[in-house]
C-alpha cells in the first residue's frame, strides 16, 4: 500500500451504517484538520460491511473523494469483494485493494502505525 513511509493512521470501518459510515469519514476529515501533515499518512481500511462506503453509488463518494484529494488511501478487503461477488471495477476511483482488510490493519499497527476505529 503506502511502503517505506513513516507511520500514520489507520482507520477501520467495517459497518453498514450510513451513520457509522459519516461518522467514520467525519473523524478522518476531523483529524487531517486538526493535526494536518503531523497526523501522518492516513489510510481508510473497508471490509465486511463496510465496504459499502467505497462501492460505486455510494452515497458518500463525495466525502470520500474530498479525503482521498487531502492524501487519505483508501483500502478495501479483497476477501469481502470476492465473498460478495464483486469485481474491483464496483470500487471508486482511487480506492486500492488489500488482500485482507484484517491483516492490513495488524501490518500497519506493527508498523507503529496508531489505530482508530470510530
């Protein structure tokens, strides 16, 4: 994903919830605000139902592209593509894939990465 950079943080958003959903993005645009460039890299882990948020026809695509265009990756599960059938042209723009969105939020913590789960 973002290899060879300092740690960040990672955020994990794995509900169906239109409200967990904003609120999760909220916390992120809430972050990139307060700290700015001290914040670090930030990237946005999707999976299970969560990955709803990234998907074509979201409804908040808007806010997610207004994070992706202040830096924040976005990475969704390949496990929970596949279990729901979906090919990664469902995805939006600029959204990447991991191979599991459990084990990208494990690698960054070992990372030194800090972990936040609105």
């Amino acid at each position: 994903m973002v290899e060879g950079s300092r740690p960040g943080v990672v955020v994990h958003l794995d509900e169906a919830d239109p409200a967990r959903q904003r609120l999760a993005l909220a916390n992120v645009a809430n972050l990139l605000a307060d700290l700015g460039p001290a914040a670090g890299l930030v990237e946005l882990v999707v999976n299970g139902p969560g990955l709803d948020v990234a998907l074509q026809g979201s409804p908040l695509a808007g806010d997610l592209a207004a994070l992706q265009g202040q830096g924040v990756v976005v990475a969704a599960c390949a496990n929970t593509l596949a279990a729901r059938g979906l090919e990664r042209s469902a995805l939006l723009p600029g959204v990447h894939v991991v191979p599991a969105g459990v084990s990208e939020l494990v690698r960054r913590q070992r990372e030194g990465w800090a972990y936040l789960r609105p």
